[in-house]
C-alpha cells in the first residue's frame, strides 16, 4: 500500500469518527433538552393557576421548541450520513407534548 493510500485511509478514518462524534454530541444535547422539557411539563402540572402557572407554560413552551430543534438537528446530522430512517429517533426521543 502506498504512502498515498494509506494517508487517505487515515483521512477517511478520522473524517468517520469525527461524524459520529458530531451524532453523538447532537443526541447528547437532545436528550438534556427532553430532560429539562419533562421537568418543566411536570412541574405545569403542580404549578397553581395565575401567574406561576403562565410563567411555567412559557418555560415549557420555550423548552419544548429548544427540544424540536435539538431533535431537528440530529435528524440532519443522520442524513448527512446517510441514515434516512428515523424510527430509532421517533422511538427513543419522543417529542415532548404539546400544551392543549
């Protein structure tokens, strides 16, 4: 094997670890948004109504869209590598409810 071939494996090597290290980072940053959106959803529900309860319908709502986008973000970050089934996401990250 040439010096050439092998500087191109190596290449190719890195340029897969550093895709799924972006994959992992993004489903890392899904799963602390889902995280925090559950806690604000629950803690909704305690909320008494007025003003607290308002307050804590717009956190969750904020949360919820950070989480839409983080979920957005790793669904282009599995495209990008070629996974077009999104099963697996829908299964393992479910979108947070929406407020009714």
């Amino acid at each position: 094997m040439s010096q050439r071939d092998e500087a191109l494996q190596r290449t190719e090597k890195e340029i897969l670890a550093e895709k799924a290290a972006t994959l992992g980072r993004a489903g890392e940053r899904l799963e602390a948004a889902l995280r925090i959106a559950a806690e604000l959803h629950a803690a909704l529900a305690r909320a008494p109504e007025g003003p607290a309860r308002e307050s804590a319908r717009v956190s969750y709502r904020q949360a919820r869209a950070r989480a839409l986008e983080a979920r957005r973000t790793l669904i282009v970050q599995r495209e990008a590598i070629g996974l077009r089934n999104h099963r697996l996401v829908d299964h393992q990250f479910p979108e947070p409810p929406p407020l009714v």
